[in-house]
C-alpha cells in the first residue's frame, strides 16, 4: 500500500530504527554500501526544495515482529542522505538552480526554508508485506536491484502475494497471451504489457470490482489489484474461490467475445466501446472500471449478457452514456475520481432500466 510521509515523520521513523523501537531499518544487512556523493546528496535536497519528484521508496513490512520495524528494500541512498542533511552532516553544493544555497548546512538555511524542507516536503513509500519471511525479503531485494530493469510494483505483489487462486489466475492470462483468442486483443496483451504484469493489473482490478463493485476509498488500479492479491492470499477454501471467478471471468469474457464478433469491438476498454477508433490508449482503466461495475449489477440481477437482445442494448446504453461522461470529463490515465466512476456507472443502470432489461 502506497503512503505519503513529510521529510519530518521520516526523520523521526530513521531515529526509531536507529535505537530499535520501531520506525525505518536503513541499512538491513542485505543493503549495499552508502556510494551517493556530496554533490549526490545536494542535487537530492534540491528537487526536494524545487518539487521535482522523488522516486517512490520501498519497504518490507512485518507487523508479525514487535516493535515494528520496516526494512528499506529500495530507497537507501536517498533517505540517508536526507536524514545526513537535516543532521548538519554535510554542506550543499554544486547547486545550479538554488546556488544561493550552496555551502549551507540545514542548521545555516532561513527558518523558512528549513520548516518548508521538514513539513511540506515528503515522500512515497510503498510497503511490502513480508510477513515474517526473511526469504521472499531477500528475494525481492534480489530481484527488484539485480540488472537496468527493476521490478514493476505489479512483478513485486506477484512474488509477495502467493496463492492458489493468483496462481489459476496467472496461468489463465498466461493463456491469452500465448493464444490466438480474442482475449489477447480484448486485454491488449502486448509483449510489454504481459512481461509487467499490467495485464494481469488490469484484469485483477476488473475482477475485483466484478465482485465488490466499485469503492470510494481506492482511487488507482494498483489500490484494486493489491486488495484482490491479498484477498486471495488469506482465503481459506482455495478451490471455492476459483470457481467462483472463474465463473464470473467467464460470463464477462463471453460478453466481451460476442461484441467482438458481432459489433467488431476490438478493444471495449478504450474509446472504441462507443464508436471511436481506438489507435493509443487500448485499455483506459476508468472505462475499464465502470464497464466492470455495471456488468457487475446486471450479474447480480441474472441477465444474460450474451442473449443477442441484451448485447445489443447493453452495448447501446454503454456507448451512448460513456460518449457523453468522455466528452464531459475526458477519461484518461489509471485513476480518477471514484465519485466520478460510481456517478458514470449508476448512469448505466438507470438508463438500462428504463428499457425494462433489468
């Protein structure tokens, strides 16, 4: 789960890890050694001062082991030298842009300046959940720092979040891949999106709103997908659950095949879903989401989603709702407003209603 901390928390949380009551482990002994040099360090501090951001920051995250510590997996180098910075450990320099400042300790910078850095300035961390598995920690660490190609957070819950249920469903979307089904092209399933695992993100995040409908607290694709990862994780009757999704991932692929070939929709989560062609963005997440989410009361009220009668109305209400939000509200990227997407897809409904199909 991603959170966001002002430089002054991650300051105190390094301290607790420092004398072990909790907080950030900067240096696990599977970290490498400390390589950033003063001018490293100053160019840091100065896209923290001029807002450019910050790469997000990895954790391991135990809550089996008190107190509770978070292991830094990726990010070592600029939290140390944040935390050497606001300890007076070195002076900036080599600064372009802020060269006013050069030759400052924090302890030498205005009072202005130094609360900005402390109390508006802040990071993102990304917590992995370990669970008391030294192993898949170092694993992860092994993987996501080993070569110019590091783990996309998606590949980092694949290896977390093991179970018999994320595995049916890796091998299902392993299948579309290596296919010549429709499904390759309905998920676009390109070489790229299938090595990481963004296909698998989108389909997740699909079937998790299948099941629950959409939230007001989650507001991206990961947010889903982690949930619907985890979910799995704990659930006991692992066999029961692959039934149940394959069930439902079978009704909406149906759905998606028959408009496929008999409307000669290639891609039904992106714009070509209400008639336009769809040559970038093949999979919007926000269509994707509201799609998912009033396929999900029609499941739920028994219609058939491929008698031909139903296909053809459903897939009218959809074009002619979703051409209107898009125009309205320009649906793009992996997140919106959930309001926005609970507002579009209760539209769907109501306007369905009306035509007595539900």
């Amino acid at each position: 789960m991603t959170s966001t901390k002002t430089i002054y928390d991650v300051i105190n949380e390094i301290n607790k890890g420092i004398d072990g009551t909790g907080g950030i482990k900067l240096d696990p002994e599977y970290q490498r050694e400390y390589k950033f040099t003063v001018s490293d360090e100053s160019l840091l501090i100065e896209s923290l001062l001029l807002g450019i951001p910050i790469p997000i920051i990895y954790l391991s995250s135990d809550t089996t082991k008190i107190p509770y510590i978070s292991n830094v997996i990726d990010g070592q180098h600029r939290l140390r030298a944040i935390y050497r910075f606001v300890n007076n450990e070195f002076a900036l320099k080599d600064l372009e842009k802020l060269s006013e400042l050069n030759f400052k300790k924090f302890v030498d910078l205005p009072t202005d300046i130094r609360a900005s850095i402390l109390h508006q300035c802040s990071l993102s961390f990304e917590n992995i959940h370990v669970q008391n598995n030294p192993e898949l920690e170092m694993e992860i660490f092994k993987r996501y720092n080993t070569g110019s190609h590091p783990l996309s957070r998606q590949e980092i819950r694949h290896a977390v979040y093991r179970s018999a249920v994320n595995d049916w469903l890796n091998q299902q979307i392993e299948t579309y891949y290596n296919s010549v089904s429709t499904y390759k092209y309905i998920y676009n399933m390109t070489k790229k999106r299938f090595s990481d695992k963004t296909a698998h993100e989108n389909i997740q995040t699909m079937l998790y709103i299948l099941e629950i409908g959409l939230e007001s607290k989650y507001e991206t694709s990961p947010e889903y997908a982690e949930e619907f990862m985890k979910k799995n994780t704990i659930t006991i009757n692992q066999e029961s659950r692959i039934e149940k999704l394959s069930i439902l991932l079978d009704k909406v692929n149906n759905f998606y095949e028959k408009i496929y070939w008999e409307y000669g929709i290639k891609y039904p989560f992106s714009k070509e879903i209400y008639g336009v062609e769809s040559r970038n963005y093949k999979v919007q997440i926000p269509i994707l989401m509201i799609i998912a989410d009033f396929l999900r009361k029609l499941i739920e009220r028994d219609v058939d989603l491929t008698k031909t009668v139903n296909t053809g109305v459903i897939l009218k209400v959809i074009s002619d709702v979703m051409k209107d939000s898009y125009l309205e509200n320009n649906f793009k990227g992996s997140s919106t407003r959930p309001e926005l997407l609970i507002e579009t897809s209760n539209k769907l409904f109501e306007k369905l209603a009306k035509d007595d199909l539900v």
